[in-house]
C-alpha cells in the first residue's frame, strides 16, 4: 500500500499595530489644519468668548496614548460622565508654534469639568524624531467658586514668560466701623528658559495687591 503524504501549508497574515511612520504621517496631517503661531515673540491667553466658540480638532487616541498618558497635567481621553455627575474631559489641537530652534512645538488644549471649570492651553516640544521632550501649561481660565486663576504667556525664541493672575473673591479681611471688605490679588511672573527640548524655571517674581470695598458693592 502506498501512502501519500498530505503537506498542508497555512500562511497567517498578522497586521502590524501602528508603527512610529503611521504615527507621524496622522500627526503632520493634522497639523496641517490647525492654526500656526510665528514671530520673535507669541502672545497666547484663553477668554471666555473664544472658548465659547470652538472649533478645534480634537486629540485623537492615537495621539494621546503615545504622548499624553504619563503626563499627570491631562486627566483623561475622552472622559464624559456628565450625566452621572462625573469628570468631563476634552483635549483639542490648538495650533503649531513655528521657530528655528529644530525642535517642533504644538498647543494642546484641555477643557476639564467636575467641580470647577478648567481651561488650560499646554505647549509640547517634540524632537526631530518625534519624541516628546516637554509640556508646559502656558495658559489658563479657570472658574471656581471662590477663585479666578488667569494664566497667560509670551512665547520667545529662548524662553517662556508666564503670567499668572489670582483673584479671590472671599475677603481676606473685614472693617466692620466702615463697612469695607478687603479684596486681593495675587500676581505671578515664572520666567522658564529653553534648554535643549526642556523648559528650566529661571525666575520667580510675585506681587500682591489689595483693595478695600464697600460690603454693599
């Protein structure tokens, strides 16, 4: 008896993950739409009226996952639990910082909401290879109960100058002979230097000014 031998060959076709190319060539579309910020120096601040009327690609997962997770300044991808009186929680590309420093600069913007309402702007510094080197929040509007933090900054060739404002809107003290409550603001000017991908704080200036209102104002 003759035996015949059956070979049967299977070929399996694996489909690779998203490898670095994939990312960059979904990364400079979209950089392509969004807005592109030039100059010596890039004055960036965030106001109620330009929030309330965005139009902004949001961060896709992709994006966020590679470059966003371990950074403890963004709370979450597409988080939305209002309904359940939970944290909602967006990020959107906000534009492209154009410089001749080699390195590639994008503005991301978080809007997060849970007890207060919380609009930061981050700048993040990627390398010619495309790896994150930096985030730095340079702009804020945030709305809370008793405080009004205000951030905002000039971006430079070298360096970055934050200025972060803080109203409080409890008085600090009372006159009760003249009927007068003590406001305060609290001003901050954070100056970080360029150094190589990485933004190094390099000067801390604060002032604080008070006012005296009528209790009935």
């Amino acid at each position: 008896m003759k035996f015949r031998l059956l070979v049967l060959v299977i070929f399996i076709s694996c489909q690779p993950d998203k490898d670095k190319s994939t990312l960059r060539l979904d990364f400079l579309d979209v950089l392509s739409s969004i807005q592109t910020y030039s100059g010596d120096s890039i004055k960036l601040g965030l106001t109620e009226k330009q929030l309330d009327k965005l139009n902004l690609e949001p961060v896709d997962s992709l994006f966020y996952q590679t470059y966003m997770t371990n950074y403890k300044e963004f709370y979450g991808f597409n988080v939305h639990d209002g309904q359940t009186g939970g944290a909602d929680c967006q990020q959107y590309y906000y534009g492209l910082i154009k410089n001749e420093t080699g390195f590639r600069q994008v503005l991301v913007l978080q809007r997060y909401y849970f007890n207060d309402n919380d609009n930061s702007l981050f700048l993040m510094t990627f390398d010619k290879n495309d790896s994150l080197t930096s985030v730095l929040q340079v702009a804020s509007l945030v709305f809370q109960a008793d405080i009004e933090p205000n951030f905002s900054s000039t971006i430079y060739r070298d360096k970055v100058v934050k200025f972060e404002v803080t109203k409080i809107t409890i008085p600090e003290d009372v006159d009760t002979v003249r009927h007068r409550l003590l406001f305060c603001t609290d001003s901050v000017t954070k100056t970080f230097k360029f150094m190589t991908g990485e933004y190094e704080l390099t000067t801390r200036d604060s002032t604080r000014n008070c006012e005296w209102k009528k209790d009935s104002d």
